[in-house]
C-alpha cells in the first residue's frame, strides 16, 4: 500500500560509510538507535526496512 503523504530528504553518506536520518523519518519507521535494519540495493537504489518486520514474516529469531 503506497503511502499517501511521504517524506523526502536529501542525506549524505558519511566518511565512514554512515546514512543520517532524519527525526521525521525515524519517527515514522519507529527506529531508535540500535534498531536493526535490512538494505536491499540495486544499481541505482537502496531499499532500508526494519529487520523485525521481515524476520517475523519468516519466522527467524533475531
């Protein structure tokens, strides 16, 4: 179900490889530090969702 009203930022990749988010987007995910995350990439796009959403789906302990 595609969400009606999306946030869209502009972030950097820091030195170290790091992606900052911003609160809005963190508040809508519901992630907090330490919250663990799944990236799917393709040639031009990375796809981030928590890990807790598709681990239940499969089944598999974190």
């Amino acid at each position: 179900m595609p969400d009606d009203n999306p946030i869209i930022t502009v972030t950097k990749v820091l030195p170290k490889g790091a992606v900052q988010l911003t609160p809005e987007v963190m508040e809508r995910l519901g992630l907090r530090p330490g919250t663990r995350l799944i990236l799917a990439a393709t040639d031009d796009a990375v796809i981030i969702r928590r890990a807790r959403v598709l681990l239940e789906r499969q089944r598999v302990p974190m």
